[in-house]
C-alpha cells in the first residue's frame, strides 16, 4: 500500500499528460474543460507526490 501512496502524485501527473496528449492527437485544444481538467490532475499530482514522499518513509 505504501507503494502504491508513493506513486500515487506520479500516476496523476501522468493522466493529466495522457489527456493533454490525446488532446492534440485529436485536434480538440480549443475546448477548456479538457485542458483545465488535465492542468489540475498535473497539478494535483505535484503536490500529492510531495506531500505524501514527505509523510511516508
């Protein structure tokens, strides 16, 4: 489980380039909610990996 918590900031940053890449391979980068979701998961992401690899050891 601790593994799986360790990684968990880095999984949700790699969702979010997962939709921003699709996002262009599909052409639809002119609509916000996409790339507003993606921008928070990438985000979200960062601060979970450093919160939680400062809690866990």
């Amino acid at each position: 489980m601790n593994t799986f918590l360790k990684n968990l900031g880095l999984i949700l940053v790699v969702i979010g380039a997962i939709i921003l890449i699709v996002c262009f391979l599909t052409g639809n980068v002119n609509e916000n909610l996409p790339l507003v979701g993606s921008a928070a998961l990438i985000i979200a992401g960062i601060i979970t990996h450093i919160v939680l690899n400062k809690r866990i050891d």
